[in-house]
C-alpha cells in the first residue's frame, strides 16, 4: 500500500523541485530591470540547480549524512518560498513551503524507515 504513496511523493518531488527553479527565476526577473534582471533571473535557478546536484539529488556529487542532506534540501525550498513572498506571490510562496515540508518529510521517513 506505501509504494504507491511513496511513488506519488516522488512526482510531487520532482515537480517542487522545478517549482523551485521556476520561483527563483521569477523572483530574479520579478525584482529587477535591464540586465541585472537577466543575471538573476538566470543565476538564481542555476544556483538552486547547483545545490540540489552537489547536495541532495539522488546522484549528489558530494555526500551528506542524511540529516544534513534534508536541512539543505529544506534551506533550498525555504529559499524557492521567500523568493515568491518576496516577489509579491505570498500564498505561493506558503503553498510550495508547506508542500515541500511535508514532501520533504515523507520523502525523510520513508527513506530511513
């Protein structure tokens, strides 16, 4: 009964996780005009992209204890929500925080259970 529930977690996953790319780039070209609109609203997705490869994808470069694994993978949705609030989209931002927490947590339990 828990695999098809594990199954689903993994697409909301999946889809937090371009969620996450989506409202950092929103919030990057949200914030700014011209060409620092550009810069962040590139950098700010390819910076979240780096973080999720190196620490917390499924194939992370560098390995983590798992504790410190889902501290950043929270950091990273926490920083993707306050990107929203930040950009005007405040009930986005506490959708995609409370989701990914939740997301997040499942995904923690599972794992170790």
């Amino acid at each position: 009964m828990r695999a098809p529930l594990k199954n689903a977690n993994l697409l909301v996953r999946f889809l937090l996780e371009l969620s996450a790319l989506a409202a950092t780039a929103y919030w990057g070209f949200a914030m700014s005009s011209g060409l620092t609109q550009w810069l962040l609203g590139i950098a700010a997705p390819a910076a979240v992209a780096t973080v999720w490869g190196l620490f917390v994808s499924p194939k992370a470069k560098i390995e983590l204890p798992r504790p410190a694994q889902f501290a950043i993978e929270l950091a990273v949705f926490a920083a993707a929500a306050l990107a929203l609030v930040t950009a005007d989209r405040p009930r986005l931002g506490i959708a995609l925080a409370v989701v990914a927490l939740v997301s997040g947590t499942l995904n923690y339990v599972w794992r170790d259970g």
